[in-house]
C-alpha cells in the first residue's frame, strides 16, 4: 500500500475528515430528488477524443491529465506509452473502489485503509493476426478488494455485492452497451 503521505498533496493546514452517512445522503438527496422528478437529468454523455501522435500512439484528454497510449511490449510498443488494456483495468479499478467507498459510507462502514486490483489475461496471438483460434481482448479479469474494517462479514458481503451492482465500469464490461451507428 501507498502511504497516505505520498499521495496527500492539500495544502498544509487542511485535514481530510472522512464523510458519514448523514452527510453524504444530504450531499445525494437533492440530484436524486431531481433524477426522479426530472428522469431524463440524469442522462449524461461522457466524451473521451484522442488524437494520434507520433508512431503509434494516441494522445486522449482523461479531463486530469494528457494520457499517450501506444502499444503493448508484448505487440512490439516501446514501453514507454499507456497501454490501453491498462487503462481499462485502471478505470475498472477506481471506478470500483470509488464506488466502494460511495457504498460504504451510504452503509455507515467505516473502512480503514483498503486496496482493488484489477488483473486481465490476454492472448495477443490475434490482435497480432498470428492466430484465429484465440479471441481478441481479455479472456478473464479479476477484481479483488483488501478492506481493513471492523464490518461484519455480511456487511462486507453485501458491500461488494451492491459495489458490483453500482460501479458503471463493471456492469459496462459484463452486459455489451449497444453500438450507436452513425
């Protein structure tokens, strides 16, 4: 695990306190009055637009920083890019452990420190067209949580089950979204 001082870069003189429950269902409650009230407010296109760099890469706009994606080592990229395929793992895992973290302060669960790790098995055998008999893209993902907590087991249980229903992410890579055509 990361220590905390590594990635805390507020200003000196500012504490981070952590949110209960009350004050974060008072934070949701007026966008989900609005949602019900206004169900078509909730309907949001998120973008994402790169443009092709040198070689063979893709500079994409993440909306926090300037991300050049290039091709795997194992595809013949030089190591020094983003590999896209990490970039899904890495939105997988922050989506899930936000949406970890959403749910377990809606639940009142104090967790104390936790990691997610997102793991994928891939085969490039097809994407380098050497092979037909092995698909292209990942064959497993993995999703795991380390959560330091005085919850219960069945809240715990419960906390992954409704994080895995919540988190867009996972749901997006377990049920296809349709193709819009042009």
């Amino acid at each position: 695990m990361v220590p905390v001082s590594n990635l805390d870069r507020r200003p000196r003189g500012i504490t981070f306190q952590p949110m209960d429950s009350d004050t974060f269902r008072a934070i949701q409650a007026p966008i989900k009055d609005r949602y019900h009230s206004t169900p078509e407010a909730a309907q949001i296109t998120l973008k994402a637009e790169g443009r092709l760099g040198e070689g063979v890469t893709c500079k994409v706009q993440t909306g926090k920083a300037l991300v050049e994606a290039g091709l795997h080592l194992a595809t013949g990229g030089s190591g020094l890019h983003a590999c896209s395929g990490d970039m899904l793992l890495a939105a997988l895992a922050a989506c899930s452990g936000v949406t970890l973290s959403a749910v377990a302060t809606a639940m009142g669960i104090q967790i104390r420190s936790g990691n997610v790790r997102a793991e994928g098995d891939l085969d490039f055998r097809r994407t380098l067209g050497v092979s037909k008999e092995v698909p292209v893209g990942f064959q497993k993902i993995r999703l795991t949580f380390e959560l330091d907590s005085n919850a219960s087991q069945e809240e715990i249980e419960k906390l992954l089950q409704l994080t895995e229903r919540y988190c867009v992410v996972y749901q997006t890579l377990s049920h296809r979204p349709e193709e819009a055509r042009p």
